[in-house]
C-alpha cells in the first residue's frame, strides 16, 4: 500500500480501541520513513528502546493513519510461535466429549459436536494475513480468543498492522517461527486442508514487534527486519560527546513538548518544565548508580497525577510535584524514602 503523507510533528489524536485509551501521537521523520521503508520492502519493523519511548503506540498510530485494522499480541515467557497462528483448546474437546458419554447421541451427531474445528480459534497472525478466512472460523468456533476490532473489508482494502510486543520476553524460538512464517508468507493448521495465506489482491500487513532489549534477539532474526531505534535525545548516538548539562537540558525540552499535547490545559509550562527538571536529574543520578532511569512514561504518569489531583492550579501542582514526583522517578530499592 502506498501510504499518505504522515503528519510530520503534528499532533495525531488516536481514539479509544479495546483496551487501547484515548491517547496522542507525534510522528517524526525518522519513524515516518521506518515505516515507509517496511512496507515497501514487506520487511518487519523491529523497534527498539527503552520502556516507554512509544514503541508499541507508533503500531496503532501507523494503523490509525494507514486506515488499516489494528491487532495486537503481547508476547510472555511461554508464547510459542504456534501461539501467534492459532489456538486449539483441548480441555474445551475433552470436556464436551465427557458430557457426550453420559448422553445417548448418534455417532454422526457425536462426530459433529467433537470436530476439532469447533474448539480451533485464530491467532493474531491469521487475522493479519485472511481476515476473512480467520472471521469464519471464529463464528464456528465454541471458545474463542479475542476477536481484533475491525472489519474484512477494512482489511481488504486498507490492510492490516499487526503488533507483536515485547519479543525479547520469549525463548529465541519465537523470532525465529516467526522469521519461517512471515518468509514463507503462510502457515499450516491442525484439521484444515489448506494454509493460511495473503488472499490476492489484499496489502500485505505491516508487522511491527517492539522489545525492552530484555534478552538479545537471534542474529538470523535480525536480519530479516528493518530496526528503528527510538532514543530521548541523551540516549541518541548522534548525540554523544555532548556536556551532560546541555544533554539533560535537550531531554527536559524533548519532555516538555510532548507534555504540552497531553495536558497544555491543565498543567501550567512551569510545572511541566520543573517535572522536566526534576525527571532529567533523577535520570542522570539513576545511570550513575546502574539503576533503571525514568524516561516519558513515568513524565507524563506525573503530569497525569498532577492535572486530576489539581487541575490548572499551578501553585498547588508545584507543591504536588514536591510530595509525589518521586514515587514515579524512583523505583529501585530503598531510593523513595521512608
């Protein structure tokens, strides 16, 4: 798919979906052209940073502004790759097939009730690749897993995004399923007669897996992804030999300007720029004792804080900022105070 012109710096409001809250989402030039360059080659987008930079939010952005659907998987230590495909629920056949032996039924009817088609549900990698197909399957399944919101037009027309978040917790086994399944452009299922594959004529989803950098990821992997990095600006190679002090003064403005599209009306600039402040500080501290540094997430967690607790009153924020700051900036053992 040939994708519109992104808004380049200007504020995209992005509307609830499923779990997914209300939230904004600035584009740059760099992650613009990621994405351009993924879709074009038909690569992954792997992205990388630190927790909460907005790796998993460019996804639902990019499918936002892509007008594709939306479907998203977060990866745990027991994921499998099968897990992304589809998901057969054999406690599910196994119990229907108890309540069967108690009742008299006829073989056909018995055979029918224990299709293994009925307790086979799509996976998120099914639904990026045939929406339709995976929406049939749905319907004639008992226990379904979450059904992504959208349509199979929508998907036809305008494609799918398909999140994979936070690889990096899963066995290298996962990466590298992925790495055959997204190659060979299909995958096989259990009980049906053919693979899951693109249907001709609909855009090839967009895949875009995050990680916390939590465990390295297989080299054959990695290869065959596009990789953005998404620094704050003390992070960015680019960057480096630069004095701390101008560092930290680049973050607390690199801060302040994604504050103002969240709480411009309820956060006065000065308390913005003095969480800033405060957060920039914790953060070079936090590094020098090889502790976890507090990035945008726990920024605007306290702004969020500061704009319920006293809307637009700057004065009482200030104070609030004092008492509550820190439990958002400090998070390693023994550094909150007692």
């Amino acid at each position: 798919m040939n994708p519109p012109p992104f808004p380049i710096g200007e504020p995209l409001t992005l509307p609830p979906l499923g779990s997914w809250p209300c939230s904004i989402h600035l584009f740059d030039d760099t992650s613009a052209a990621a994405i351009e360059a993924a879709l074009a080659a038909q690569r992954p987008l792997l992205v990388r940073g630190e927790p909460g930079t907005g790796k998993s939010q460019l996804a639902r952005a990019a499918a936002h502004h892509l007008g594709g659907v939306f479907v998203s998987e977060v990866v745990h230590a027991r994921s499998e790759s099968q897990d992304l495909q589809w998901h057969f629920d054999a406690v599910a056949r196994l119990g229907e097939a108890q309540s069967l032996g108690a009742a008299r039924y006829e073989a056909e009817e018995i055979a029918r009730r224990l299709d293994p088609r009925r307790f086979l549900s799509p996976g998120s990698l099914w639904w990026a690749f045939d929406w339709a197909g995976a929406q049939r399957q749905y319907e004639q399944c008992l226990h379904n897993h979450a059904r992504p919101a959208g349509s199979a037009d929508q998907a036809a027309e305008r494609g799918t995004v398909l999140l994979i978040d936070e690889i990096d917790k899963a066995d290298a086994d996962l990466p590298n399923g992925l790495l055959e399944t997204l190659g060979n452009g299909s995958f096989s299922v259990p009980y049906l007669d053919e693979p899951v594959r693109l249907p001709a004529g609909v855009p090839p989803p967009l895949v875009v897996i995050t990680t916390n950098e939590e465990r390295e990821l297989p080299a054959a992997f990695l290869r065959r992804c596009f990789v953005l990095h998404l620094y704050l600006p003390d992070d960015d190679p680019a960057q480096r030999g630069r004095d701390s002090a101008v560092q930290q003064q680049a973050v607390a403005d690199w801060l302040v300007a994604r504050g103002r599209y969240h709480f411009a009306e309820r956060c006065p600039e000065s308390v913005m720029a003095e969480a800033a402040r405060q957060l920039t500080q914790e953060r070079s501290e936090a590094r020098l004792r090889g502790s976890a540094a507090p990035g945008q997430a726990e920024y605007l967690d306290i702004l969020r804080a500061l704009a319920t607790i006293a809307p637009g009153d700057g004065e009482k924020q200030e104070a609030l900022l004092t008492r509550i700051g820190r439990f958002a900036m400090q998070k390693s053992t023994g550094l909150a105070g007692g």
